[in-house]
C-alpha cells in the first residue's frame, strides 16, 4: 500500500509515523508513507496556497486551484516513486512478468480522502474498507476552511468524531494507524483473528478487547490514602486448566 499525505504541517506526523508499529511497516515494505508540503504547489514564491472567502468574512480559505495542482503533481510523482502505475488505459503491466491485467475500478486511480469534521463518521468498517485499497491520499485542510469545490475533486470526506479539531493532521494520524495495522503483515495473525471474527456493526472496541488480561505481579499491593488495598489474578488464570481458562474468557 502507498499513502500520501499533504500537509502545510509536515512535523505533526513525526510521533504517529516514525514510531512503533507503523515505523516497522514502513520499514518492512509493506507501507510506503510519504509526506508533501501543500507549500511546494503555492500560486506565488510566497508561499500562498489560500485566500479571502468571497462574500468577506474572517479567515483564509483553502485554494481548490493549489489543491488541484498538489493532486495532479502527486499522481505523477507516484509513478516516479513507486511501481503504482496510473494508465490512461484501464490496465497495468506487472513489472517482472510484463502482462498486462485489468484493474478493477478501485485500483486504477489514488483514493483520496478529504478529512473534515462535516464528512461520514470514521470506523473500523471504514478502516477495512480503505485497507483493501493500493493507494491512499490524504489532503489536510488547515485554518478557517476550504473551497467547497476542493469537495468535487476527492473521492471521499471523512471525520474522526463530533468535536472539531484545528486541522485534518491528527484525524489524518489517527485513519493511518487504523487503517496500516489492517495491512496484512503489519501485525501478527492472532491480534486481528478476533477483530475479523467480529460482526461488521460490532462496535470495534468490543472485538478488539476481548476479555481482561493479567500479567506479573500476581498480586499487586498499593497504599490509596492510607488505605491498603491489594489487587489480585482471578485464581482460574493461575490454575494451568486451559479448558477453564477458555470458558472464564469466553464468559467475560
Ligand atoms: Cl477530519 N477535521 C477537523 N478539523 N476536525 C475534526 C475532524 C476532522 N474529525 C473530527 N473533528
């Protein structure tokens, strides 16, 4: 999978990115992420990629003429970069075998994704969804707001929840975590195997964890203003029955 982001904020993703699991995918190929400064497709040596909003009113609204410059560029960067190919035809030639394939509808161009509080809700369904495909784009707006036609030229708004954030970096964070541990590859078998064994409008926080886990010290003591208090392991855990270890975890 390869995933674009183009961002004014390029540092706001040096934590999420560079670290833990999705460090390691990135590593192991099996994500290549890429970050671009919406900057380098400004209108002017300034650096101007907004403007006033028609009609007046506070703040600088977003370009759809910059935004659609940063677009067409990446389309034809990801070629350079990456074997991901976009042909005029609706087939791509295998680089090692040199057979041409039909693409099916949703591999034939980038998916690009319009984070904003206003689009569909954000959820481990959405998150599968955006996992199957090859190569995602995400677009951050920053500041007051975006020209409504930037809307027209993305295949897809999405929000991370009712709340409303500064700008669409940290949603952006929070859509690749989601979506790159779905790669497959990315973390082992067993950790998704209860994820994909869960119902599609489970809530993912019920499938994900799946019943309490203990680990040393078997019993942990702690003193809450003056008061003792000593937390144990449910005997059942510690009793080597494997047969009752998995009815305990089933009840739970
Ligand atoms: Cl995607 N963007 C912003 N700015 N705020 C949000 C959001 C997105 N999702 C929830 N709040």
């Amino acid at each position: 999978m390869r995933i674009d982001i183009i961002t004014l904020f390029p540092k706001m993703f040096g934590g999420p990115l560079t670290e833990s699991m999705i460090s390691r995918a990135q590593k192991r190929d099996l994500v290549k992420i890429k970050i671009h400064q919406l900057r380098d497709w400004a209108i002017n040596r300034r650096g101007q990629v907004d403007d006033k909003p028609y009609g007046g009113g506070a703040g600088m609204i977003l370009r759809v003429d910059v935004v659609f410059k940063a677009l067409t560029g990446l389309k034809f960067l990801s070629q350079k970069i990456s074997n991901i190919q976009y042909p005029i035809s609706n087939k791509i030639q295998n680089s090692k075998t040199k057979k041409l394939t039909k693409l099916k509808a949703n591999e034939a161009k980038p998916y690009v994704i319009l984070p904003t509080p206003s689009g569909t809700k954000f959820d481990q369904a959405m998150a599968r969804k955006l996992a199957k495909k090859k190569h995602l784009v995400f677009l951050c707006p920053h500041y007051e707001g975006y020209d409504k036609r930037i809307e027209s030229i993305v295949s897809e708004k999405i929000s991370i929840g009712d709340y409303v954030l500064t700008g669409g970096e940290l949603p952006v964070a929070v859509m690749v975590d989601a979506v790159v541990r779905l790669v497959p590859g990315v973390i082992n078998k067993e950790s998704l195997k209860e994820e994909s064994f869960s119902r599609k409008d489970e809530r993912p926080f019920v499938s994900t964890i799946e019943y309490p886990q203990y680990t040393r010290p078997e019993i942990f003591e702690m003193k809450i203003r003056g008061k003792k208090i000593k937390k144990t392991v449910p005997a059942v855990l510690l009793s080597g029955n494997h047969k009752e270890i998995e009815k305990w975890r089933e009840r739970q």
